[in-house]
C-alpha cells in the first residue's frame, strides 16, 4: 500500500510564524498496483482525480519527505518533507533534521535519581510470617516542557514516598531539585 496526504493552503493566523502553510487534512491508502514507485507523480494524480484537492505521497519508513505524514501537520514544498506544528513559542526548528528543538536542548535520558532505599515488606505465603528488606533502586527521571520557565520539569515518583521535582540544568547537564 500507498500512503498519500491531502494538503491545503492554511491562513497565516493560524500558524506562530504568521505565513501561509500547508497543512495534511487527512491521510489515506491507496493500492500499490495504482503507484508504480515511491513518489510516483501518477499516485498523486490518481488521489487528485479521485478525491480533488493537493495530494503529496508520504513513506511510512520515512524513506522519504521526512516522517510519515500526520493529521494537522505541516508540508514544506520548498524542502519537499513533513514536519510537526511547532509545540511551545519558545522552541525553534532545525533546519537540516526539521525537528522543533527545546531552548538548550533535551535532558540526558541515561540519568537515573540513584540510591533510592525503601522498605519492602515481604510475606511468606505458607506461614504468614511479615518481614521487611531494605531494597535500594535507581529511578528514572520523567519529565515534561514547562513553558512558563522555558524549562524541562522532571518528577521522580518514589513508591510509598513523596514525589520530587526537578528542574533541567542545560549548563550542568544535571537535574536540578527545585525547593
């Protein structure tokens, strides 16, 4: 099968940039035996005549044009790719990747709040019998943009304990506890 994007020429208000923007309206299959190769123009043709309006085939791979196409995402003709609404005014597009990127860049995934110890009750299923182990883990940060601070906010949930915030020192490379 085919993957085949409908886009429409959107009104410059309704995009942070304030210019003109195509944008997918919908995205549809279309049988391999009416395209014969990867952007074919013949496979836009066929969506045109079918259905009307500007049609642009998109890869599931993302062999080509960027990445698969996506309801409400944007089509740069100029660089031939699909590309996502940019997410936070703060954020800037990269050029080359055509990814939107965070002022200062993402968080270290690999980081883990190490050395967490807790209690863990254990129980013996035949005599009944409660004990305790003292058990110690490394949790990983999960974190989320925070777009009143431009910064990214990471939480550490710790079973049976309170929730730790932190804040994403881009400079240090290292979360930050907020107080």
């Amino acid at each position: 099968m085919a993957n085949f994007a409908e886009i429409r020429l959107e009104h410059p208000m309704n995009h942070d940039e304030g210019v003109q923007k195509w944008v997918v309206k919908r995205v549809i299959k279309i049988g391999e035996d009416e395209v014969p190769y990867d952007k074919a123009p013949e496979g836009e043709e066929y969506c045109r005549s079918l259905f009307g309006g500007n049609w642009k085939q998109t890869s599931w791979s993302g062999a080509f044009r960027g990445q698969f196409a996506g309801r409400d995402q944007i089509y740069d003709p100029d660089k031939d790719v699909f590309y996502h609404r940019k997410p936070y005014p703060s954020w800037t597009l990269n050029e080359t990747t055509m990814e939107w990127e965070a002022p200062g860049g993402n968080p270290d995934d690999s980081l883990r709040y190490t050395g967490w110890t807790y209690d863990k009750l254990i129980v013996d299923t035949e005599t009944q019998e409660e004990t305790t182990e003292s058990v110690t883990v490394d949790l990983k940060y999960l974190y989320f943009w925070d777009e009143s601070v431009q910064k990214w906010k990471g939480v550490v949930d710790r079973p049976t304990s309170t929730v730790l915030y932190f804040y994403w020192n881009h400079n240090t490379q290292a979360w930050d506890p907020i107080a």
